[in-house]
C-alpha cells in the first residue's frame, strides 16, 4: 500500500462518517452520540495503523518520509481524541448528575401535585356533603310549613264553631296544629344551622382552590428555573466539547454551536404556564337563606331564626391567572358577603331584641385613637332591600408596600352607608348623590383594619 493511499484510506474515515449530533434537552442523547463516534474514529484509527504496519512488513516496504509523517498525524489524532475523550467524560458525569437531581425534583414535584388534587377534592366532597344535608334540611322545612299551615287551618276551622262536627275535634286539631309547629321550628332551626355550614365550607373550599393553585404555580415556577439552569449547562458543556475540537470535528463542532436553547425554553413555560388543570377560580357568592314569608305561620311562632356567622376569612389574595403570573381580584370577590334575607312583609318577622346599637355595635372593632367618629345627626336612612357588600378584612398595610387587596396609601374606595364605613379607618368625605349617600374613604396613614 503506497503512502499516497494510505494517507487517502485514513483522510476519508472522519470526513466520510459525517457525524451530526441532535441535540437533546437533557444532554444524554448526544452525550451517547459523541461518545459513539469517538469510539468509531477510534477504532477506524487503529485499523488503519495496523493496516499500515502489517502492509509495510508484508511487502518489506522502507519507512518513507510520508509513513512517518502519516504514523505522526495518527499519534497525534489519537493523542487530541484521548483528550476530548477525558473531557466528553467528565462533561457526561456533570451533566448526568444533574439529570438525576432533576428527576428526583419532579418526583417531589409529582407526589405534591398528588397531594394538592387531594385536599382539594376533599375539601370539595365536604361541601357537597354541606349542600347535600342544607337541600334536605329545606326541603324538610318546607314540607313541615305545609303541614303545619293545614293543620292550623283544620284547628281554625274548628275554632269557629261553623262546623259542629270539626268543633268536637278541636282539641285533636289544636294538638296536631302544635305538634306541626313545634316541628316546623326545629326544622327551621336545622335549616338555619345547614346554610352557616355550607357557607363555611363554601369559604373553606375557595381558600383551598387559591392555595392550591398558587402551589402548583410555584411547583411550575421551580420547574422552569431548573430546567433552565439544566439546558444551560448542558450548552455549556457542550460548547466546552465544540472549543477542543479539531477541523476534522468542525461539521459537528458548528452543529452544537448552533444550538438554540431558547426555543425549547419558550416551549417548556407556554406548557408550564398550561399544565395546571385548576386554571381559575369562580367568584365567591355565599349561600342564601331562604325563608318562608308566610303571615300565618310567623303568626305562630315559625320565624326565621338565621344570621349569617362573622366567620368568613377572606381568600388569599394572590391567585394565578391561566396567563401566568398572579391578578388582583376584585374586592367583592374577596370580602363579598352575599345579600342578607329578603325584608319581611308587614307584621312579618320580628327579630330578637340584641345589643344596645344593632349587631353592627355588638361586633365593632375598637376604632383606633384618632379615628374620626360619624356625627348621628348626619347618618343617611338605610337603603331599603337587600344589603350592599360589607368590606371586613384583616391586612395591615403602608405606604412603601401595597397591602395584599391592592390599596395603597391616598387610594379611595367607595361603600353606601356610613354603617359600613365604620369597619374602615382613615378620613372620610360624604357627597350627597340623589337619595343615596356616598361615603369615600381615603387611607393617609398605617392602620390595622379588623
């Protein structure tokens, strides 16, 4: 085999293999690629050494100058191949630990997602169970208030004395007539308790979905921060291989070096940003009590029993929009109180006598020193119907943060009743606007708002 050949035999083994290595995210593809080639060149390398030591004894050929140029060429291609060899090692090492931190953090990521679904059906299951028994409850009610109202008619009836045969049962009919009330009143009672129960659980429920939702955001979050810090890397080692290249490596030298990882980047958050199935919470209305309105059976007793518990928390405030990141929401959809029991109809309910100043006086927070008191003379005549939405929280918040509904220091917010304005603190300016009465009220300072 003449030197000529040999050289012509060897030149063709890396030029002819055109390696390309496709780059994978996680770096082990390609980190098996480039060390499958090298064992390729490397063995090519020494079949063509052998070939060219057992052609030059065979044929009892001298060692020309262009052997010993060739066997030169050859230790050193071996010697530069040795090298990248070490560093391709030492690059694989690196990057398969990193691959294995990554794994066992979506393993803890997988067993929290589970853990998120979880309370959240079961917080869900209980409120259905809370609906479940309150549709009962009413239905229970109204059935007694039908029984009850026939039974009281039977015993008016009878009262009269029109009917000889009905007045003889008057004493059966009065007794049945108690009876019906009687159980009308605890059903009520029950109804009562059932719609504060799920009213709770209905809060419940939605600071569940708020909680959950901003876990799975922040699992989604670290997701990204990791998967970058592990496609950089994973660049970076592979750009390490690029720079020890020779020329008889720039094909796959100039591939990595094309790598984009920015792309893929982009895809792994548009799918983070959708992989939440929880990708939005409801507004709050709370369960409304529904009484029975009926003139005849408040006459005997049957009234309405319900006030809404002062229990409800507002949600955390901070929930994740489908779009990422976080939204401010609405103040009604945080504080809202849904409306209170319809007005009663002339000598309708009459409600027990409570505290001096209504149940507003017997739950006020203690104003704080400064608060500036409303004057009496100058309260507006409640609004008939249906209360507006009270705003009752429990942030503290200055004027270098934002509290946590969005208010800042100088923001107004607007309610209908100076009633109401009293579960705020700050400065407040009324302008008179048709019938109704509009109070604004302006934060200038810290406050604690309870």
């Amino acid at each position: 085999m003449s030197d000529d050949k040999a050289m012509q035999f060897f030149s063709t083994i890396p030029n002819g293999y055109k390696p390309c290595v496709e780059y994978a995210w996680d770096g082990k593809q390609s980190c098996k690629q480039v060390a499958a080639l090298i064992a390729d060149w490397s063995k090519a390398i020494k079949v063509c050494g052998s070939d060219i030591e057992s052609r030059t004894k065979k044929y009892e050929l001298p060692e020309s100058e262009a052997t010993s140029t060739l066997k030169v060429a050859v230790d050193s291609l071996k010697a530069s191949l040795q090298t990248f060899a070490l560093k391709m090692q030492e690059a694989c090492a690196i990057m398969e630990k990193d691959r294995d931190a990554f794994v066992e953090m979506r393993h803890a990521q997988s067993n929290s997602k589970r853990e998120a679904q979880k309370t959240y059906e079961t917080s869900r299951k209980a409120l259905e169970k809370a609906q479940s028994h309150m549709n009962s409850a009413k239905r229970s009610y109204d059935s007694a208030c039908r029984k009850a109202e026939k039974a009281i008619a039977q015993r008016d009836d009878a009262k009269s004395g029109r009917d000889p045969k009905l007045a003889a049962k008057l004493d059966k009919f009065t007794a049945t007539a108690n009876k019906e009330i009687n159980k009308a009143k605890d059903l009520e009672s029950r109804y009562s308790d059932s719609v504060n129960e799920v009213r709770k659980h209905q809060v419940e429920f939605r600071n569940t979905t708020f909680k959950v939702l901003n876990d799975l955001q922040n699992l989604e979050v670290q997701r990204i921060k990791v998967t970058t810090a592990m496609i950089d890397l994973c660049v970076k080692e592979h750009l390490k291989m690029a720079s020890l290249m020779t020329a008889n490596f720039e094909t796959t030298a100039k591939k990595i070096s094309e790598i984009s990882h920015a792309r893929d980047l982009d895809g792994f958050i548009a799918k983070a940003k959708t992989e939440s199935k929880l990708s939005s919470v409801p507004p709050l209305v709370l369960e409304s009590y529904v009484h029975h309105r009926n003139p005849t059976l408040e006459r005997e007793g049957i009234r309405q029993t319900f006030h809404a518990q002062d229990e409800v928390k507002a949600p955390l405030p901070a929930a994740p929009s489908p779009n990422g990141g976080t939204k401010k929401q609405d103040l009604n959809d945080f504080l809202g109180k849904g409306p209170r029991p319809p007005t009663s109809p002339p000598g309708g309910i009459q409600k027990p006598p409570g505290p001096p100043g209504g149940p507003a006086a017997a739950s006020k927070p203690p104003k704080p020193p400064g608060a500036v008191a409303p004057q009496a003379e100058k309260k507006a005549p409640k609004p008939s119907g249906p209360r507006p939405v009270v705003a009752r929280a429990e942030y503290e918040f200055t004027a270098e943060e934002d509290n946590d509904l969005g208010f800042k220091i100088g923001d107004y917010i607007m309610v209908t009743s100076r009633e109401d304005a009293e579960w705020w603190t700050g400065e407040r300016t009324t302008h008179q606007l048709n019938t109704s009465t509009l109070t604004m009220l302006c934060f200038r300072q810290k406050h604690v708002i309870g």
